[in-house]
C-alpha cells in the first residue's frame, strides 16, 4: 500500500524548509518529487520520502569523522584522582 504525505505532513516530519526551497531541492533532483493530487494539491510516497531522509542521515554520518582526542585533552576530561 502506497501512503501520500501531504506538505503540512512533512512539515510535521521535521521537513522545516520552505515551500520554495523545497520546490528548487525538487528541481535540483535532491528530493523526491511529488505525485500532482489536483491544480493545487501535491503529495509525497512516504517511502520515498523516508528514504531520502535515511540518505542525509547516512550522509551525514559518512562525512562525520570524530577529531582524535590527545592525551592533555583526556587527562582535562578524567575524573579519576591522580595518585
């Protein structure tokens, strides 16, 4: 069964973008585009859209590489007494 998101529900999603900037992301082939519902009404597979945003959270994850933690900073953090 195919689910439509309607663009009030991806903003219920966290999809905090505007109409515009959503619509030049769409144009841009950055995000999925919508299924036409009437003149004015579009709507969004859930699928689709749940895949997008696991895309960036993989993105986001790939292109995160921690700093290494030197010695002095270690020693900063522990709270462990020195004996």
């Amino acid at each position: 069964m195919v689910i439509l998101l309607s663009l009030r529900d991806l903003r219920r999603r966290g999809m905090s973008i505007s109409k515009s900037q959503l619509y030049e992301l769409m144009s841009q082939g950055s995000f999925p585009k919508p299924i036409k519902m009437g003149n004015r009404l579009n709507a969004w597979i859930e699928s689709e859209y749940d895949a997008w945003v696991e895309a960036r959270k993989e993105e986001r994850d790939r292109d995160h590489v921690p700093a290494p933690v030197s010695e002095t900073e270690y020693s900063a953090t522990d709270h462990h007494p020195t004996t």
